[in-house]
C-alpha cells in the first residue's frame, strides 16, 4: 500500500486513519522512524515484551549487570529520562 501524503510548513505529515489503524498508532502515541535506501520507514514502538525478546540469547552467561528495562531507559531522549 502506498500513500501520498503532504508535509507542512513545520515538516509534521498527516498519516492516514486507515494506514494509522493498521499500524495501532495512537494520537500522542510514538512511532519509530528510519531511512532506508532513501525511503522513509514508519514503525509502531517496540514494547518492553519485544524489547526484551530481542536482547534473549545477548549474554551468554551469569546473571545480568542491568536490567533490560534500565537499559532501554539509556536509549530514550534525555529530555524523556528528566521526567521520570
């Protein structure tokens, strides 16, 4: 499914109601955003399940120095870990 969709003076683009259902975004949600081969990718977030599925098989052995959840916390905007 492609979409044209038109940039605002202030570079905000409206993401069509179906395209937004389909993904589960949500008004004040987040989304990610990547370039790949020039072309923009929109993403729903990753949650803390699949977050924590991805680092699975990471360390090797022993316990963890840090809590997975910590970790993603190092990864947020700084402006995001002032708040908490």
């Amino acid at each position: 499914m492609e979409q044209e969709v038109i940039v605002d003076e202030k570079g905000r683009i409206l993401i069509p109601k179906e395209t937004r259902e389909k993904l589960g975004l949500q008004a004040g949600g987040k989304a990610r955003l990547r370039i790949e081969n020039e072309k923009l990718i929109i993403t729903p977030p990753v949650s803390p399940q699949e977050f924590i599925k991805e680092l699975e098989g990471c360390i090797k052995e022993g316990t963890p120095a840090i809590d997975p959840l910590d970790l993603k916390k190092m990864w947020e905007p700084k402006t995001k870990q002032a708040k908490n």
